[in-house]
C-alpha cells in the first residue's frame, strides 16, 4: 500500500537535544497528523496541521505544514528520556478519508 | 482528545480459530472506523474502513472472507479474524475520526496465532 517516507528512520540523541524529522510526500496533502507510538501501545496524536505554512505547537513539539502541501516537519526541543518512542505522520489519500502513514522515525534518547 | 478503546489488548489462538476484536469510540459518535495492521517494526497499514450500517470496504490486498468487520453501531466496530493462521498474527490497531482531520486510536490488540 502507500506510505509517506519519513527521515531519518531512526535517531539516538542526548536529553537535551533538539530533534527534527520530517515526512514527504508525493502528492498534496490537505492534512497532516503526528503520532506518537510506544512499544505495544497504540498511535497517540500529538498535532494535526490542516493549511499551507501552518506552524503548531505542542508542548515541547512543534509541527509546520510545508509550503508545497507535500511535506511536513517535526521538531521536538530539549528532548528528555520518556520522548523515546517512534513518531509518525499520516495524511489523508486521495482526497478521501483514508488516512495512510509514514515509515516512521525511531528515536532514542540518550540520559 | 476523543477516546477509543479496544478489546482484548492482546489475544493467543490456536490456528483455525476465529477470533474477535472490539473497538469503541468511549466519548463520541463514529460512522466511520479504521482498522489498520501492523507487523513488527514497521509502519501501521490500513486494512478496511468500516461504515456504520453498511458493508465494509477492503484496501486491495487484503481478503474481506479472512477479515469480517461489522459496524452495528456509531460506536462499536468489531474485526473478526477468521480461520486465523500463524501469518495472521500481528497487532491490530481501530481508530476512529472524531472531527475534521482528528483520527484517534485505540490501544491496539495483539493477535498470537499458533
């Protein structure tokens, strides 16, 4: 099926640090949705973006809908331990409902 | 956020029994739920969308006979992994949309299969 590919695959970071990962797409995307996922839980929404240039925060998180309605970005500032986990965009295909999900962004962090 | 809960959150059967996954949305209303696969170390694939009150539609590849969903109501949605073989265990994710662009999940149900 299709997926959005998602760099870098994975990250291991010192706490403190600054993260960016970012999800592109062939196609224009109207929406753009981050999750986070732990190990054996289910994916837990941390921003959706819904226009053009939009820049939204969450916390530490920060999240901008790219310009070209092709990409998205996430950046997570003063990283700490319990970040670790893998962080995935989705967006919806085909100007349908159906939502369809990144290849995923493993990070680590290191106390 | 809305709430989505499944049920059981893991699951073992011998192979060529059928087993059932429950998924509700807790607080809000759902026409419409997800139901998506994921192996291990690998991205969440979608499998069906299920429609309340209507029939199920399948993402190719995937075998509607194998994989029975039911929408009986705006907030419960059941997979039944049907016939089920050790190549169908995998973690099962539900989610459902709770407004314009917000697609929330349930905490997964793990399927063991031997």
């Amino acid at each position: 099926g299709q997926q959005l590919n998602q760099s870098p695959q994975s990250m291991f970071i010192q706490e403190g640090e600054d993260v960016s990962m970012n999800c592109t797409s062939s196609s224009i995307f109207n929406t753009w949705l981050w999750y986070k996922q732990e190990p054996g839980e289910g994916p837990v929404l941390l921003i959706a973006l819904y226009k053009a240039g939009e820049l939204t925060s969450n916390g530490r998180l920060t999240a901008q809908f790219g310009i070209t309605r092709k990409d998205s970005f996430l950046n997570i500032s003063a990283s700490i331990p319990s970040d670790v986990g893998i962080y995935f965009c989705a967006g919806p295909f085909g100007g349908t409902y159906k939502y369809i999900f990144g290849t995923g962004t493993r990070l680590k962090v290191l106390a | 956020g809305a709430v989505v809960s499944q049920h059981p959150s893991w699951v073992i059967c011998k192979s060529g029994t059928s087993v059932k996954i429950e998924c509700r949305s807790l607080d809000f209303q759902a026409t419409t739920m997800f139901w998506y696969r994921q192996f291990p170390k690998q991205s969440l694939m979608l499998m069906a969308t299920s429609n309340e009150g209507s029939k199920a539609t399948y993402e190719q590849g995937v075998e509607k006979d194998k994989f029975l969903i039911n929408h009986a109501s705006l907030t419960l949605s059941t997979l039944t992994v049907t016939s089920a073989h050790p190549e169908d265990s995998s973690f099962y994710i539900c989610s459902a949309k709770a407004g314009p662009g917000e697609l929330f999940f349930g905490e997964g149900s793990r399927l063991t299969v031997l």
